[in-house]
C-alpha cells in the first residue's frame, strides 16, 4: 500500500483492490496550532464533537458536574447544524478500519492494529509486520482497549486540586528552560523508555540544562540483566534469542512464555519447534529451574523446584558440569572454571537432574538457550551467558545488542540516589512523567515523605491516583489509543503510536512536558514525534512517514546484533566470591514478588476484565494471595483463604494464603499491583499490597520473611474459576509423552469412539466451521480470553458472581494438574463451546432459540430465549453463560464505547455462549461475494484464534480440504471431548506431546505421576485410574 | 354401588357412632360460621409467609434470576426443586379421589376433598415456580403452541412444553373435578347460611342444585367421568416432570426408571402431605368420628407402599449406575451422592424417606396420630431433598471436573421455599373457612353405608 495515498489519503477499504488493505494511517496536516490542537482526524471520525473546545470542557468540569464533561461529548452544540449528506470518503458506519499503532509495556513496544468503529477503536490485534508482535497479542494489550474508555481517567489539569489551564503549567514551567542555574534541583523521574523522541528530547534537556537529572525506575524493570551483562561481557548488552533454532532450552526462573519483554515473539517461535504434524516430526525440550510455578514451568518438559534464591546455585551447577567436559565443547572451557565451580555440583538429591541436562545441552552444543529471568541477581545472568558461549550458543541463537532503553545500564536506573537528593532538599522541582511511585516505589526509601521535602513537583498520569496525591501539579496523561508517540522494541525496532481517537478527557503525553523544559511550549506530541523522524528518514520523509504509520514499523531500524565475548576474569573473580546457599532454616521463608498475570505491576487495576481474567494457574480472580506450596501449607497449618502476617524488616502485610501444587517448598510468592488506595471504582481496595513489604535491598526476592498465620481471623473468600483441580482420571486432556506418541501415533483412537446411531448420518456441504486446539503448544497465557471478551462484549459480572460461578468468559481455560501434588504437571485446556453437530443443547430448549445453521454452528438466538437454561444443563462440557442479572446495565457510558457493534449485547436472563465470532465469518462472507471470489478454509480467524501468540487455536472451514482446520482434523493425535457422548463436537484437540529427556523420563517423571503416563497414554492421567468404558 | 364394601372384622369402621344427619351437617358446617382466634392467628401467619412469597417473587421478577444462588453449572436448584416437591404433592389429591373412587375405596371418602384442595393448591404453586425461574418470564406464553406471527413453534422434542401443557391440563382436571364434587354441598352451604349476601354467592357457586334424583343422577355420572379423566392425568403428570431431567444425558438424570419412580416419590409426599395437613384439622375441629383411626391406618399403609417402590427405585437406580460401567454415571451414584460435597443432604433424604416409613409397619403406630404426624413430615423433607439431592447433585459435578461448582442458596431461595409453604397453608385456611372440608353428602351415605341401608 505503499504512496498509494497522500494528503488527503483516504481509502476506502472495500474498494481498494490490491495488497493488503487493513490499516492505513490517518492523515495529519504538519502544522497544528495550539487553539485546536487534535485536528489530525477527518471530521467526524472522532468524539467529541469540534464544537467542545479544551477551554470550554475545562469550564464545564470545573462547573463541578462531575459527568457534565463525559455528557458534553455527546450533547449537540447549541447553534444550528445540518447533517452531512456526503459522508466523510474513508468512513463508512458498519466498516471497521485497522490502523497501526504501537502499546509499550516495561520500556518496550508491541506494534498493534487497533480496529476502529466510526472513529471508535474497539478491538485490538498484533501487527503481523511487528518483531514484537507477529501478529499476536497478550492479554494486556487485548485488555488496553477498555483503559482508554475507563471513566475513573483524569480529565483536567490541576494544580493544589484545583483546575487549572494547561497553560497555567505552561507559565509556570516553561521559565525553567531559560533558567540561569542550568537546571540545578531540577529532577525528572519516568519509567525506562525506549521511545527515540523522548530520548531524543531527554538529551536535548540534558545539553540544554547539564545540571537537570534524569531517574528511570518501574517497579518490574530491574537492572539486574544489563549489570549482568556487564558483568560476563563487559557491557550492559541485551541477549537476543532466536527461538527457532533452539533445540533445548533451559529456563532459570525465566517465563519467557509470557513475562518477559518479547515473550509474544519468544512463544511463537519456541511452540513453532514443537508443532508437531506427524509421529517423525522432531521437537524441542524444555527444561525450567523455578521456584514461583509460572506459564513457563507449566509448559516446560522438566521443571526443577527450587526456591528462587536456589536457581543461580543450579544453573552454576549445571555451567560446573558442562566446564568439566571442555573436550566436548566446542571452543573448550577456560581453565579454572570448572574449579571454581566445583563447589555447585553436589547440591542435594539434583545430580541426576543437572547432569542430564548438561548433558543434553552438551548433546545440542550451538542449537541450545539458558535463559536467565530479569529478577535475578547479575551473577546469574553471568552464568548463562557463560554457558551460551561455552556451548557455542552464542552467535547461533543468542546473540547480542546493545539496549534500546535510553541510559540503559547507566546509574539513572536507580532509584536511591534521588529520594537521597530529594531528602537533602537538594531537588528543587521534580517532574514525574508516568509509573506511580507514590504506590510501587521500595517501602523503604519511603519516597512519599521524600516527595512532601520537593517544594515543585509535577505529575502526568492517566489517573489520580496515589502519587497525584502527593503532587502539587498534575497532569491528565494522554492514553496510546490517543496520543502521537514512538517507541522501540525489544530488538529496537522503532514503530509509531498514532492516535485513533482524539482525547477524550484532553491530556499531553510526556513528550509533550519536556518539550516545555526546553522552551517549545507549542509543539504538539505530533510535531515532536516527526521532527525525531525528519532526519532519519531522509530525503522523502512524507513518503517514509506515511509508509511507516502504514505498516506500523520504520523499517530497518532493529538494532545490529554486536560482537560479544565472555570476560572470563571479572567473571570467575565473581564466581570465587558465591556460595551455595544452605538449606532454608525452618522460621523463614523466601518472598518473591511476582509480575501479576493480569494487573502488571499495578497499573491495570482499574481494568475490570483483567480483574476479572483468572490467573493463568491459581484462577485466581479479583484478588492476590500469598501463593505457596502444599508442604509450606502443612507445615504452617493454613488453608486456602487464612490470613497471613507476613512480617520482613519491621514491615507486616497481611494477605490471605493460596495453595497451589508446584511452588518451591518454603517459598512465597506474592503478585505485586493490589491493594491500591489510589485505583479507581474498580481496583481501589482489591487485594493486599505488596509493595508494602519489598525494599530496596531485595525488590524481587528475599529468603528472611517471618510468617504468622492469623488463625483468629476470618478466613477470605477467593474467588476462583476452577475448584476442582484434578481430571479424576477422566479422559478429557489428553497427553502422551513423544516416544509414546512415536510407538503409537494413533493414541487417542481409543477416544474417538462416537455412538452408532440409528440414524443415516447427515451429509454436510459448503463451508463447515471447525476449530482445533493443540494443547502441546498452548501455554495457558490467557489472551484469547481476553480476546473473545472485547471481541464479543462479554460482561463483567465481579467478585460476588466470581464466588457464586457465574463467570460470564465464552472462553475459559481449563487447568488441570496431574501427578504428584507437591510437582505437579500441568495441562492446558482451552474450552469453549463445542459447536456440537449433534448438539445436546439443541433439542431441549423448549422455544427454539438455539439451533444450528446449515454451515455447522450451533447458534444462539437471543431474542427468542426465554432462559430456561435446560441448554446450559444438558451441556456437557458446560460452556454456556447465563445472563443472572443485566449486567450491561450499569456500563459506564465510555465504556460503552468500546462495545463491538456487530456483536449484540445482551439482556439478562438469557443464555449466550461461544459463536465461533459469527460476526467475523458474516463479514467475511459478505467481503467474498462483493468481490466475486470463493472463501478460502483459512480466510476466517476467530478472535481466540488471532490473539493466541502460539497459533494453538486453528479455525477454519472443513469443506475446504486443504485448510489449516481440516489438515490438523485429521491428524491422528486429534481427538474430541467426550466423544463418547454422541455430541460430534466442531472443536478437536491435538493431544499434548511432552518431549521429556530420555534419561530422566523413566524415573524422575514416572516418580512424580504416579506412574499413570506409562498405563495411561490414551486415558489421560490423574489418579492413575483405568480409562473410561463405555 | 348396592353393597357394602367388604370390611375386615379387625379394621375401625370408618364412622364412628350413628349421628343423624342435621347433627353431621352441624358438625361439618361449623368451622364455617366460627370465629376462631386460632384461625385467625394462623391466617396472620400463613399471611406473613404469603408476603414473603410475594417480595421473594416481586424482587426476582425485578433483578433477574441472580437473586438466586444458581450458577453454571447448577442452572436449575431450589425452585426447580420447588416445583417438582409442589407437584408431587399434588398427586395425592386425585389419587385419593380419582383413583380410589374406581377402586371403589370407600374410606376416601371423609377425605377426599382435603386431599383436592391441596391438590389445588399445591399445584398453584408449582405452576409458579416454572414460570419464576425463567430468565424472561414475561414470554413464558411461548411455551405454548399457539399461532405466533412469527411463525415460530414450541421446539416439541424438549420436555418444556409438554410439561408446560400437562400442568396446565391437570390444574385445569383438578379444578373442575374439586369442583363439580362440591357442588352438592355448596347448595347446603347455601341453605344454611346465616345472611342474604353469603346465601347468594354460595347460591351462584351451587349452580342451582336442589338435590333432585336427577340432580344426583348426572352428577354421578359426571364425577365418574371426571375420576376417569383425572386418573391417567396422576400417572401422566409426574411422567412428564421427570422428563424435564431424563431426556437429558447428564449422570444421575439420564434415566429409564425416571417417571414410575417420580410417580412413586410424588404419591408418597403427596400422602404424606395429606397427614400433615389432616391430623391437625381432625384435633382442632373434632373430627374423630367422620375421619376414624381407619383413615389413618389406610393412609399409612398407603405411605409405606409408596415408600417401598421408592426404595426400590434408589436401589435400581444405584445398581444400574455401577452395572453401566459408565465412568461418569458410577461417579455420580457411588461417589458424588454418598461421598461429594452434598453427602449430608443425601443421607438426610436416605434418613427421612427410607427410615421413616418403617416404623409404619406396626399398625399400632399407624394409628396413631401422632407418629404419623411426625412421619408425615420428615417425609416432607425427605422428598425435598430427594429433589435437591437429583438436581444439584448430578449438576453440580457433571463431566468436566474444570467446571465442577458448590451451588449454595441465598435468601430468596429461602424465602420462596418458606413463601410458598406460607401461601399454601394461607389458602388451605381460607378453604376450610369457606368450603366444607369434609364432604358432608358423602359421609351421609358413608353413615348409610355402615347400617347397611344404602
């Protein structure tokens, strides 16, 4: 689509013909004045309306009517007004447009197609063109949508709590740029950012006011890889792994699946190693060393408990092993390495472990990957890259560049010395741009009280939240969705953030604050953001722009991997100075502080879908627990829901206990991001918080927490998603390991057993819609639940109906442990409603409202439902959902906004469940007969299906033979549940292979499963009870 | 009928002494002219549990089903249960009158319209529950077959609509049948009313019945007819509900042996119900000597065959389960029922409906009032929970283990329950305020009968 357009640029997607024609970029005129300053959009496509000036919504909110500012965007203006008879060319109601647009999470961008509604964005997707995205999406960038729409967002600029102007900040602020003292007590403190404007403008501060100081900090943005880094390889570089080429890989304390920068990438490219299509097919082998059960030990072949403070002594112990074969390395081993290390290797009961996974990482020399989590110490992350380049490793799938953060590896990473400066009354003014310190900064460095010694301080956030609080000046902060910006990936790949509404409550991007330090009062985020771009893109620079917010990437700009060797020195200097650690004495136990699934570091609080998403392994909703293990559990004497005092240095947090199988023994680990007092109506008061217990000295873990549990206290209630946690030994998730699978392809045979009917079966024609689910390669990450939520404007239904089971998600995933409850294995069950040819559902509803359509879904007509939910009982897979109140009702009207309006929302007391996302196959059927040309088997994606990072989900038409749907339909490992039943379900799933070590499978797996994987290939395990016969 | 029924030599007559009629007329008339406190406090109270009933209905009709504890997957609970406990209450009623009538049952005849009327009642408020616990209760009329301009029909394969249609029919057979038998004493009523006002509105209801030969002749034949018509209606009704929960495949529904055993498992509380309801009313009016020790006998008897084949049918229903070798029925029977969350609830119905019917094998006991009153209704409560235990059991762990919730009631799964039980005894008091209670005619002729003058 590149030059296809300029200026007014606007073409309507039906119509163009060629190429890929999903998301084009808004046009922008250059000069933008300062009176009007969002007129980037055509007229029409935005609320509100141009009629509401900045000035005039700020009279009206500062009228005091709390929703006079919301109702004003949709009051008509006053004076007379004539409706268009020519509709803008590029909008056209009931078409959605895809624009691309970049989300940054930690620093790093994930680039976006963001689907747009009559200039409502409703619906995000990944950028296929995006290193970081490959067109998947994780929950939080599903989950963002709803943020821009949340009606708790700061709408005005105040100053002391009263209103004010934004050009009262203006006034106030801008002398600084011509300060005389060169910007002495002039502090700036962010979150780390790779976004080359605001570098680039972080610079342009810097040279023009030397003494002004820049702090990065947020709370999940350790530094601990870059000082590794620098510690093995002398410079602060960032390791770069290439998935594909990784035949095993070893994860220490890493959840590269799904929480960590690039994990949408690390997913895709890690499961595409264990695709499997047939019985010859080779895969992967993945082993984790972890003590907190994450979505990566979950899928890992062989996972390794250990506390979380342990993970460095084994990865040391497997680097000892392998250092004692230099012979069998490919560049050999430096001298005095393997002694040094000696003392790692005999570390209680784990020699067979270790040694078999040297020894397999010896085997795969040059096609392995260690990979280090962020909280871990730097000399962990030494010993992987130390063992990267041992194996040769290094240059083949790791490779290394510098990091596209600004001042990566640089002391403005650190927290300390500003609240030390901020204490000694050394800083005059300080600006916070974004985080929420007041909230997530180290409980010791009591940066509130340092923040009340600043006699100047700014804030610019999309809330009022805890640090406004402490704030004289704050700033309403402009959402992704609705600001010009810039950022960089994991890989540095740079791709624009363009808006895809106006403003809808005003607010600047941080952009747009320093600009006024430097004295640009009126240059817009815009302007900014292109002049950053002007020189880089040369001589064309409209064509290029326009080309890169088209794609949604600047091409070229990843960053070039640089030579980097292990400097063995400082390296073994350090390793001298490490010691095994002892055994856990028996009065303390290790806390570590976990990235949450759902709520990241506390900054999604206020979004009441991830509230509501069950975690991906407690199902944990609406609330943090303390998670722990079942042992740590006994020995305490708690249950789920018993509070806990969990005390540390003087501080105490008190949070309910959840026992979950498979964390280490003596380890707890709390999801940060609850308990705030500064959330909004949806996340005040969820939860505990656990900032309150982590310092400075140990922002990740820590081995002294002191645990009393509070026998006197009423216990809480938890809502989960899941009670029932075992598959009983019912054949519903079914595995095998991959010899098993090699001997005996056709194992699950045995399930695909569907009842000889008196009937002649029915002949089906034309496009037949079906889905297949591979749970070898599904994660449980949760995105496609998110996905199917805002795709089909599933309700919230809260805490209480959480507890009572009226979760209202179409799609859930199903958890099941097997095995030993103390190191579980784990399976992911992606379900949803099976789409049944023989639907039992069908024939019991007395009023017809489901039934199913010539083209094989089982379809929910919810104007004819009555609710007698006779469906919902007589379906066995229980997928349908009730609507138990209106709980479209109470939907604030913003976000309203985001609802997707092909999909009806529905009235309570009816049923509605999975649709297969009819909306997507009407609209593509449409789109097939306007252009003249037959559907393809794979040219639908469901919303599960385009948001899942691992491509487990496949969906497609079985009247095509060669589609994606119908090939993996007839892989011999394809089953369905409960085929038994007669249901004929349009859903199969892959069985799940796991590839464990040949030589620890006969015994250390069978040891831990009860030996129900060897018996029970084609029964699924659990219990080890004999498969069903029926 | 010329003859006398049979009678054995050791069995009470079921009249005792030789009142004449005006005496029998006076007695039976008299809670209709009295002016009892008791009555009046009961009628306060039962008015309490009928308020309550209303809120409970009022704030479910104007919130949603929510209210409730349900969730998925236990859709259906408490006012399924309800309804299924009301309906099988409903049963004795026409049983008694229908059925016995044919077998020529005499002693039924001192009851037969307490039993109707509770008939009646009882299945008012199981027509209410159906219909409550719709998500859109407002379109509970598309459950019947009628000619919408939508051209859209009932779905005939579902249970619904015939369930619908077959309460429907045996309210309407109920109705007519309590009715027409009323008639001749509603034309005493009318004669020996005190005032114009309540001999006119009892006039209308007598239908002008004078008590003529043909009078009795057309009204004979009419009855008959109607005991005809209502007696499969016993059979058919319970068949149908149980249904609701047989065509479906889920373990602990998906079963052959469904509707003799619901038609058991009603007739049992339906007796059942008939006792708790008769042995206060015999005390408090003085009724010893037209409902005699032999009603009582017969009843029980009648409550402990009911409870045999309900035995019966647990033991079968249990032996099928683990002879199936299904994995998921023999879950459902073996383990979740005796064993899973619900386990107190179970052995509460096995308590209740399996021990208490034995005690009345000992004819002793099943005259006396008492022990039968007791039974009655730990009968009661076996049979509600014999509902809940079907419903909720086998709901709330079905296939998937993932999906596998508690249910736990709320308020107003209480107050419904409650409610309807204050409604159902709000409306016995008006009827025996109103009506004559024990057919006066009737136990006329049964006076005749036993001196062997008829």
């Amino acid at each position: 689509m590149s030059g296809g357009w300029k200026g007014q640029g606007a073409v309507e997607g039906g119509r163009e013909a060629r190429g890929r024609r999903y998301w084009r970029a808004a046009d922008a005129p250059p000069a933008i004045s300062t009176a009007r300053p969002w007129r980037e959009f055509p007229p029409g496509a935005e609320l509100p309306p141009d009629a509401v000036s900045r000035r005039e919504f700020l009279r009206l909110a500062a009228a005091g009517a709390a929703l006079a500012g919301l109702g004003g965007c949709f009051e008509p203006p006053r004076e007379r007004i004539l409706p268009y008879t020519a509709r803008p060319p590029e909008v056209t109601p009931g078409v959605a447009r895809y624009y691309a647009t970049t989300m940054t999470l930690g620093g790093f961008g994930t680039g976006l197609l963001v689907e747009s509604h009559t200039g409502r964005p409703t619906k995000v997707e990944g950028n296929p063109d995006h290193p970081a995205s490959l067109g998947a999406t994780g929950v939080y960038e599903q989950a963002s949508v709803l943020d821009l729409y949340d009606p708790d967002r700061a709408r005005a600029p105040r100053h002391l709590g009263a209103i004010r102007p934004w050009s009262a900040f203006v006034d106030a602020f801008a002398p600084e740029a011509g300060a005389p003292d060169d910007g002495t007590g002039l502090r700036f403190l962010l979150p780390p950012t790779a976004s080359p404007t605001t570098t680039r403008l972080i610079s342009a501060v810097r040279d023009r006011l030397p003494a002004a100081g820049f702090t990065f900090y947020a709370p999940l943005s350790p530094t601990d890889p870059a000082e590794g880094a620098r510690l093995a390889l002398g410079r602060p570089l960032l390791a770069q792994y290439d998935f594909r080429a990784a035949d095993v890989v070893l994860a220490a304390d890493a959840d590269f699946l799904a929480a960590m920068p690039f994990a949408l990438r690390y997913a895709r490219h890690f499961t595409d190693r264990r695709r499997l299509h047939g019985p010859d097919d080779a895969m992967n082998r993945l082993y984790t060393i972890e003590g907190v059960f994450s979505v990566t030990g979950a899928t890992a072949d062989h996972r390794l408990r250990v506390r979380t403070a342990e993970v460095g002594d084994v990865l040391a112990a497997i680097l000892a092993e392998v250092a004692a074969v230099p012979e069998r390395l490919p560049g050999g081993a430096p001298p005095g390495l393997a002694t040094a290390l000696e003392r790692f290797r005999a570390t209680g009961g784990r020699e067979r472990w270790i040694r078999a996974v040297a020894r397999d990482l010896i085997e795969h020399a040059g096609a392995g990957i260690a990979i280090v989590g962020e909280r871990q110490p730097p000399w962990v992350h030494g010993l992987a890259h130390a063992l990267n380049a041992l194996l040769g490793n290094a240059g083949h799938t790791v490779r290394y560049t510098p990091s596209p953060l600004a001042e990566a590896g640089a002391s403005s990473h650190t927290l300390e010395p500003l609240v030390a400066e901020m204490r000694a009354g050394r800083v005059r003014t300080l600006v916070i741009l974004g985080g929420n310190p007041s909230y997530d900064a180290p409980a010791d460095l009591e940066f509130r009280r340092a923040l009340r010694a600043v006699p100047r301080t700014v804030y610019l956030g999309l809330h009022e939240n805890e640090t406004a609080a402490d704030c004289a000046w704050f700033l309403p902060m402009l959402h992704y969705l609705e600001a010009w910006g810039d950022a960089r990936a994991y890989d540095g790949t740079a791709s624009p953030i363009q808006p895809l509404i106006a403003p809808l409550y005003g607010g600047r991007t941080a952009d747009e604050v320093l600009a006024v330090f430097l004295g640009d009062v009126g240059r817009s985020a815009h302007a900014l953001v292109r002049e950053t771009w002007r020189a880089a893109l040369g001589a064309d620079f409209e064509a290029a722009w326009d080309a890169a917010l088209t794609r949604g990437i600047f091409e070229g700009t990843a960053l070039p991997p640089v030579p980097a060797a292990v400097q063995w020195d400082p390296l073994l200097r350090d390793l001298a100075t490490r010691e095994p650690r002892p055994p856990a004495g028996r009065d303390s136990f290790e806390v570590v502080f976990t990235r949450d699934a759902r709520v990241y570091d506390g900054r999604f609080a206020n979004n009441p879908w991830l509230q509501e998403l069950p975690d991906p392994l407690t199902k944990l909703t609406w609330d943090n627990a303390a998670v722990l293990g079942p042992g740590t559990a006994a020995r305490l004497g708690v249950r789920t829901g018993d509070l806990l005092a969990l005390r540390r240095h003087g501080r105490e947090l008190r949070i309910p206990a959840f026992i979950l199988p498979g964390p280490a023994e003596d380890s707890i680990s709390i999801p940060l991001g609850y308990g705030r007092a500064g959330a909004g109506a949806v996340g005040r008061g969820v939860g505990a918080n656990a900032f309150t217990l982590r310092t400075s000295e140990a922002p990740y873990f820590a081995g002294d927490l002191t645990v009393e549990p509070l026998a006197e206290m009423p216990p809480v209630r938890l809502a989960t998603t899941q009670s029932h946690w075992s598959l009983d030994g019912r054949p519903v998730a079914l595995e095998a390991t991959l010899t098993e699978y090699r001997e005996n392809p056709d194992f699950t045979a045995e399930m695909r057993r569907p009842p000889r009917s008196l009937y002649s079966p029915f002949t089906y024609t034309g496009d037949q819609w079906a889905m297949t689910i591979d749970l070898t390669v599904c994660t449980g990450c949760s995105a496609c639940v998110i996905a199917c939520q805002a795709e089909n404007n599933t309700p919230v239904v809260g805490k209480e109906d959480v507890l009572k089971g009226r979760e209202m998600h179409w799609l859930r995933i199903d958890r099941y442990f097997t095995g030993d409850a103390g190191a579980p294995d784990v399976v992911m069950q992606p379900m949803l409603c099976q789409h049944c040819e023989k639907a039992p559902c069908e024939y019991v509803c007395p009023v017809n409202a489901t039934v199913h359509s010539p083209d094989g879904l089982n379809e929910m007509v919810y104007n004819r439902c009555i609710g007698t939910r006779f469906c919902s009982n007589n379906c066995p897979y229980k997928v349908r959902r009730f609507n138990w109140f209106d709980y479209n009702s109470d939907v604030p009207e913003t976000r309203e906004m985001q609802f997707n309006p092909d999909v009806t929302v529905r009235a309570r007391g009816i049923m509605e469940k999975c649709t297969f996302c009819v909306q997507r196959i009407r609209r593509a059927q449409i789109r097939s007969r306007l252009d003249g040309r037959p559907l393809g088997g794979n040219d639908v994606q469901t919303a599960c299906a385009q948001a899942c990072p691992t491509r487990a989900i496949i969906f497609g038409s079985l009247g095509d033979p060669a589609s994606e749907v119908s090939r993996t339909h007839r892989l011999p490992r394809s089953y369905a549940v409960l085929d038994d039943l007669g249901t004929r379900p349009r859903v199969r799933y892959l069985a799940r292979i796991r590839n464990p070590a040949p030589t620890l499978a006969a015994t250390d797996r069978a040891a831990t499963s009860a030996g129900a994987e060897g018996a029970g290939a084609g029964a699924g395990k659990g219990g080890g009870a004999p498969p069903a016969e029926r | 009928m010329a003859h006398p029924s049979p009678e054995r030599i050791d069995a009470p007559p079921v009249l005792h002494g030789r009142p004449d009629d005006a005496a029998l007329t006076e007695q039976l008339l008299a809670p209709l002219w009295s002016r009892s406190r008791i009555w009046l406090l009961l009628f306060l109270l039962t008015g309490a549990g009928t308020a309550l009933f209303v809120l409970t209905m009022t704030l479910t009709f104007l919130a949603g089903i929510g209210l409730w504890g349900n969730n998925i997957p236990v859709a259906w609970a408490f006012a399924i249960t309800d309804f299924v406990w009301w309906i099988g209450i409903g049963h004795a009623g026409t049983f008694i009158s229908a059925f016995l009538l044919l077998l020529e049952q005499h002693w039924r005849a001192s009851i037969n319209r307490i039993a109707e009327a509770m008939t009646l009642f009882a299945v008012i408020n199981a027509g209410i529950f159906p219909v409550l616990h719709l998500g859109r209760p407002w379109f509970a009329y598309w459950l019947i077959p009628y000619p919408a301009t939508m051209a859209v029909w009932p779905q005939f394969r579902s249970a619904l609509p015939w369930d619908f249609a077959a309460i429907l029919t045996y309210f309407t057979v109920s109705l007519l049948f309590w009715y027409v038998g009323l008639i001749p004493d509603l034309a005493t009523v009318r004669d020996r009313a005190p005032g114009l006002t309540r001999r006119r509105i009892y006039g209308l209801f007598a239908l002008g019945w004078r008590g003529a030969a043909r009078h009795w002749q057309q009204y004979r034949i009419a009855y008959g007819l109607l005991a005809g018509l209502a007696t499969p209606l016993v059979v058919s009704v319970h068949s149908i509900v149980s249904m609701d929960f047989a065509i479906t495949q889920l373990p602990g529904w998906h079963s052959t042996i469904f509707p003799p055993y619901f038609v058991a498992g009603a007739l049992y509380s339906g007796f059942a119900m008939v006792l708790t309801l008769l042995l206060p009313l015999r005390r408090a009016f003085h009724l010893e000597n037209v409902i005699t020790e032999r009603h009582l006998d017969s009843i029980g008897k009648m409550v402990l065959a009911m409870g045999w084949m309900l035995i019966y049918s647990y033991v079968c229903e249990i032996f099928i389960a683990w002879y199936s070798g299904d994995l998921y029925e023999r879950y459902t029977f073996l383990f979740a029922r005796p064993a899973g969350p619900y386990a107190r609830v179970f052995w509460l119905m096995i308590a209740c409906n399996v021990l208490t019917p034995q005690a009345l094998w000992f004819g002793r006991l099943r005259r006396r009032p008492l022990v039968l009153f007791l039974a009655s209704i730990l009968i009661q409560i076996g049979m509600w929970t014999e509902r809940f235990v079907i419903i909720v059991t086998s709901l709330n762990r079905d296939f998937l283990p993932s999906s596998w919730h508690f249910y736990m009631p709320t308020w107003v799964d209480w107050g419904l329950l409650f409610g309807s039980i204050g409604f159902f005894l709000l409306l016995f008091l008006l009827f025996l305020r109103f009506v004559p209670a024990v057919p006066i005619f009737e136990v006329k002729r049964l006076r005749y009968e036993a001196a062997g003058e008829v």
